[in-house]
C-alpha cells in the first residue's frame, strides 16, 4: 500500500512539474523562473502527497488494530466457557 501511495505521489509531483515548466515557458519567462516554479510545483505536490500517506497509513494500523483487539476479545470469551 505503502509503494503504491508513493508511486502515485512521484507521477503525481512529476507531472506537476511538467505542466507548470510548460505553463511557464509557454509565457516567455526567462528559464531560472521556469525551473524554479517546476521545483515548486514538484515540491507542493510532494508534500501534499506524504501528509496523505500519512493519513492513509494510520487509519490502516488503526483498522488493523481495532480488528486484532476485536479477536483477541473474542477468544477471551472462548476460554470463560
């Protein structure tokens, strides 16, 4: 899950990049200003990207350890028989 959020995250940024080097070039603006704004496009989208994987991965430990103290729970109630 974890890969796949940050491939995501990099297609992502990359694109960005691309797309905001384009716009900016495309508005004759000298080439410091182009790369400049692509790394700041790449960047935002980084950082977008790992506050949401980070979000991401702790509701999943959070559903996986709600799950396992629901079954450790359950056995208890087993063993009183």
């Amino acid at each position: 899950m974890r890969d796949l959020i940050l491939r995501v995250t990099l297609i992502t940024a990359a694109g960005a990049c691309v797309v905001a080097g384009i716009l900016t070039a495309a508005s004759r603006a000298p080439w410091t200003l182009v790369l400049l704004r692509s790394a700041v496009a790449f960047v935002v989208v980084l950082a977008i990207g790992f506050g949401c994987s980070l979000i991401l991965m702790r509701t999943a430990l959070r559903r996986h350890y709600e799950q396992a103290r629901a079954v450790e729970a359950s056995r208890r109630l087993r063993g009183n028989r």
